[in-house]
C-alpha cells in the first residue's frame, strides 16, 4: 500500500535535517579558511585590521564540495608561507639592527619604533610585515652598517697618525697600553667587529683626543726646536760678523707653527740647511776672523803702551823724555794680569778615577782568595748578572768578590767583565770606620800555567758609603772567550784577589767631604732687575752640608768689571766662625738662567773659603750686551734668575 505524501515527507525530514546541518558546518568552513587567507593578505598589506573592515565573505553555496574546499585550504597555505617568510625576514632584520647599534652604543628600540611602531615589543601591537616597512628596515640595517664602517675607517685612520705621533714623540709604553683596548681594532675589518660598546662616539673621540694632544705638544717641542735652531744660526752668524736672518721672517715661521700650517720636517731641514751653509761660510771666514783679532788685540796692546807712556811722562816730567834710555822704546811692557781670587776654569780631575793600572803576569797563585766556576755557560744561561763569592778574611776585614760575567748592567757595561771587591761584615766596625787597601786581581791563563794581574797604582778607601772597588771593564769578553788565551778552557775560568790593608797610626788632618750634598741648589729669582740701584745685592743665607751661604750679584759689575759685566760671587757665611787655620772647600757651578731655550749659562769654580777669603766668583760672569739681549733670554719680564749648585763640599781639621 503506497504511502502518502505525508508520510512520505516525514520519513525523509531527519535526512534533510543532518543534510542542512552538514551544509552549515561545510559552510563554515569555507568561511573560516577565507577569512584566514583575507586576513594573512591584510597583515602582508600592512592594514590594521582594526581600522580596516574585513571584506564580507560571499560563499558559492553551489559548490560546497570536499575538492573546493580542499582547493581553498591549498590557497591558504600560499599567503601563510609568505607571512612565515616575511616575519623569518622580519625577525633577521630587528636582530641586525640590535647587534649593530649594540656595537655603536645607540639605542635599538629607539630607532626600530622610528621604523614602525608595531616592531617595538612593549607596544603590543601586530608586527608590520609590509613591502615598505621590511624594505624600511633593510634601509636602516644598510645605513648603520655604513656608520660602523665609517666609524671603523675612522678609527684605523686615527690609529696610524696615532702611531706615528708616538713615535716621533717616543710614547712610553705604559701611556700607550691606555688605548690597548682601541689599538686591537686597528688592523680588523667591519665584519670581524660585534662587542657591544666597541664603536660608540666616545671610543672614537678618545684616539682623536689623544691625537690632538700630541700635536699640540709637537708643535710646542717644534717651535721648541726651531726657537734652538735659531738661536744656533744667529749664534754663528754674530760669531763670523755676518748677516743675521730677518726677525719678521722668524716671526711668520713661529705664527705658521702655532696655526699648525707648516711642514715641519721640511722647516727643520731647512733650518739645518741654513745652518750648514752658515757653518761653512763662518769657517771659510775663520782666518780672516782670526788675523783680524790679532790685529785688534796688537792695537789695544799699543793703545795700552800709549797710555802707559803718558801716564810715566806725567810723573817723571820731560826730563825723563831727555834722557831716557832709547832702547826702552822699543822694549814692550806687558801688562799684568789682574786677580780677582777666582781659580781658571779646568776640567775637574776625580783622583779616585785617576789611578794608573799595572797589568802584569806571575806563576805564584792568589794570597788570599781564588774563585773558580766550572760549567760557566750553565751559570749564564741561569741568566744570573752577577756572582757574590763566599766570605775571606785578609788583613783583619771580612771581604767577597762580586763577579759580573757579562759586565755590570746597571753601569751599562758591555763587552767586558766586571769585577768588584767589597768589604762585608761592617755592622760590627766601629763608627766613622775606614779601610785603606790596595789590591789586586789574578785570571788564570790555564794554558800557559801563569797568572794576569790586574792592580790599580794607588790606594782605595773603603768606608760606610764606599764599601765596593773594582774594574767596570776588568777584561775585555772578546779577549776572555778567545781560547788561545787559555782564560776560559773547558768551561772552566780561575780568578783571584790579593788585599793588603794599610793599618794607619800617625796623626794628621781630616778632610770632611760630601758629593752633591742634599738640597745642593739654590735659586735666586731677582725682580725689577731693570729698576734696581744699588752696587750689590746679597740672596737670603742657605744651607748646604754643614755650612751656610749665600750669592752676591753685582748688576752693573763690581770694581773690576763696573759697567761691562754682571758679577756674581758666593759667600761662606759661617767663615768668621771657623777656627784659625781651618778651612772649606767647595766646588760649585753658579748659573743665569736662560728663561726661553734653557741654555743656561754656567762656570764652575773649585776654592778653599777661609776667614781670610770668603767670597768666590767671578767679576766678568756675563756681559751686559748678552744679559740684555732678549733672544738669550737671561733677561726676561725685567727677572733674572741666578742659581748656586754646591757640587762638593769639605771641611779640614786635624785628627
């Protein structure tokens, strides 16, 4: 029995049911993989999807089959590739960016917000993959690249004009390892370069700073120098009677050091140039000089005569005219020397270094003590610069021998052995102690089965601030390693030393001396020098050694340079308070000073002081021509400075 169509209807109404249903979900999920792909294409336009409305997606209900959806799914994964890509890029780009500004000391997020906000982590916002704003970032990448190459390129340039400024200024090593961290970049290239901090402005600024520096000080040892030069050149010139360079010219050149337009290296041989030829022409002039102070000499000699014979013609009268003798006019009269109770200048004579030195050969072995080293290039290569031998006793004293291979490095000896004797022990000598000796030293030629020995024509006083003699140059090494000489033989080497004490008994003086006494110096700075009218002026007193003193200037000269020279003299205050018969010896340098090149100008004087002479100096110290001479610069701002330097200083008395 057919069914009706009710009935029909209701038995396929649960199938059209789950039919709709079915068309629903499949329709949802055709809207679902739309919208994904409207809004990846959104995030790679680089639209806000809040301000901009998604497009209202239409779905062809006609077609809602498993292949087109399929076929929708298979276009998402197209746009969602792209956006993986885009941030990857993204991401390598932000990543750059922060190692490079890392590396110039700049601030990241300052300068990835300047590309976009959204890049900035703390914004919260979507990140920008756009085409611009990826093509944005790549730009700023590129850009900061470029500053750290410049930066770098900067660096190395800086860097080589550094290195080069110390050494032309001869840079100690310990000012140079203050830039150790910057010099290490100085030969690598942009790439190799990522520590954070390493290119900030404030890395780059310290190099140009420390360059600056040294320009500054270039330039002022420059003008320095040049300022030497010149004053050797007008030197040269006003000793051969010849043209002296132009003091405008000389100007320009000091304006042209100061303004850092100059080559100096073509200044300096210029200035050389000039003062070669200058040597040349004041040599080839040096004869003609000569003869002409002779004949200046011979006419001053005859003016003297003249006034000479006027002079015995006013006290004699004319009867002395009519019968004077003829010979006596053709007989010279010398004129006598005038004293001035200054010694000449000589070079100073150091009795201790003095002694003659007998070199001479025996059979008889040491007296008193032998040193022998087996295996001496084992002893060397320990690198060891000297050997202090054992203990000996010889004349009542306790001695070692100091041995330096190699020579004494501390005096800067080479090429020789050195070779020493002191005297040990002394802590139990009584105080004030001293030890007279003469020695010598043996080296055994193994050879020849002899002995060299090596001994000093004099006597050597060994006391509380002398307790080492010896030979800074005993044998030369050349001569010692030669093995025909038979000194050094199978690695082997003998030497030895012969003391004999002098015990003194007899009476006689003591001579209290001391070398370069503390606070040796005295400097005297005189004001107003131009205004000053008195004969004399006389320092402040000081002491030095055991003694006090003080300096005596003369600015117009005393009785024998008046108007000619500055005097300069020192005084031993204490001389009235010396004993009869004692006296003090002194060697001293008084000095002007050169206040512009620092060519003081110096003499040295070497005197006994007494009660009966006290002061020492010398009248013609220097001329007043030169005092006033700007250029010489003892005169300068109307301020002379005058210094004594007491080099030794002694006292006699009797023992």
């Amino acid at each position: 029995m057919t069914a009706t169509l009710k009935e029909q209807l209701n038995s396929i109404t649960p199938a059209l049911r789950e039919m709709q249903l079915w068309k629903e979900e499949r329709v949802k999920q055709f809207q679902a993989v739309q919208n994904q792909i409207q809004r990846i294409s959104i995030d790679i336009a680089g639209q806000s999807q809040c301000d901009e409305q998604p497009s209202k997606i239409t779905i062809n209900e006609n077609d809602l089959s498993q292949k087109k959806l399929e076929e929708y799914q298979t276009e998402l994964q197209r746009p969602h590739k792209e956006k993986n890509d885009r941030l990857q890029r993204l991401e390598k780009y932000m990543s750059t960016v922060q190692n490079l500004t890392a590396t110039l000391g700049m601030d990241s997020s300052t300068i990835i917000t300047k590309v976009h906000p959204s890049l900035n982590e703390l914004s919260g916002l979507s990140k920008n993959i756009s085409d611009s704003i990826l093509a944005k970032l790549n730009s700023t990448m590129e850009s900061l690249e470029d500053e750290k190459r410049m930066r770098l390129e900067k660096l190395h340039h800086v860097g080589k004009v550094l290195t080069n400024l110390w050494s032309l200024m001869d840079t100690t090593y310990e000012d140079r390892q203050l830039f150790s961290h910057i010099t290490g970049l100085w030969s690598v290239s942009s790439a190799e370069i990522s520590t954070p901090g390493i290119l900030t402005l404030g890395i780059i600024q310290q190099p140009e700073a420390e360059v600056k520096r040294l320009d500054q000080l270039k330039a002022s040892k420059m003008k320095e120098l040049f300022l030497k030069k010149q004053f050797e050149l007008e030197e040269i010139c006003h000793g051969s009677h010849m043209e002296i360079p132009s003091r405008s010219e000389m100007d320009n050149i000091i304006n042209l050091i100061n303004s850092g337009e100059i080559d100096y290296a073509h200044l300096l041989m210029s200035m050389n140039d000039q003062i070669s030829k200058a040597k040349d022409k004041a040599s080839s002039r040096k004869v003609i000089m000569e003869k002409m102070e002779k004949w200046m000499s011979a006419c001053k000699e005859e003016r003297w005569l003249e006034e000479y014979s006027r002079s015995f013609e006013v006290s004699y009268g004319h009867s002395y005219m009519h019968n004077k003798n003829p010979a006596m006019e053709t007989r010279k009269i010398k004129k006598p020397k005038q004293e001035i109770g200054v010694e000449s200048l000589h070079p100073v004579t150091n009795n201790d270094d003095a002694l003659g030195i007998l070199r001479s050969l025996r059979d008889v072995p040491p007296a008193h003590y032998t040193l022998k080293i087996e295996s001496l290039s084992l002893f060397l290569n320990t690198r060891k610069e000297n050997y202090k031998s054992g203990t000996f006793e010889a004349g009542g004293y306790k001695w070692k021998l100091y041995l330096h291979p190699n020579g004494n490095k501390k005096k800067n000896v080479n090429g020789h052995i050195s070779l020493y004797l002191a005297i040990v022990d002394t802590n139990t000598l009584p105080l004030g102690w001293e030890v007279n000796v003469n020695f010598k030293f043996f080296v055994f030629d193994q050879i020849r089965d002899q002995y060299l020995t090596i001994q000093e024509l004099g006597v050597r006083r060994f006391h509380r601030t002398k307790t080492e003699w010896g030979f800074d140059q005993f044998l030369p090494l050349d001569t010692f390693n030669d093995a025909s000489n038979g000194y050094l033989h199978d690695d082997c080497c003998v030497f030895g030393a012969e003391v004999f004490v002098i015990h003194q008994s007899s009476k006689g003086e003591c001579l209290a001396t001391v070398r370069h006494p503390a606070h040796n110096t005295y400097s005297w700075k005189v004001n107003k020098f131009s205004a000053i009218d008195k004969d004399r002026l006389t320092s402040q007193v000081f002491r030095v050694g055991q003694h006090n003193w003080r300096l005596l200037i003369y600015p117009k000269g005393d009785s024998r340079a008046k108007g000619e020279s500055l005097s300069i003299f020192l005084e031993l205050v204490d001389c009235k308070s010396l004993a009869t018969q004692r006296k003090v010896y002194a060697e001293y340098n008084l000095r002007i000073r050169d206040q512009i090149l620092g060519k003081h100008l110096e003499m040295k004087v070497k005197s006994w002081f007494s009660g009966s002479c006290k002061t020492m100096g010398y009248s013609n110290f220097l001329p007043q021509r030169d005092l006033n001479n700007a250029i010489k610069g003892f005169l300068l701002k109307d301020t002379v400075i005058v210094e004594a330097q007491i080099i030794l200083t002694s006292t006699r008395k009797d023992i």
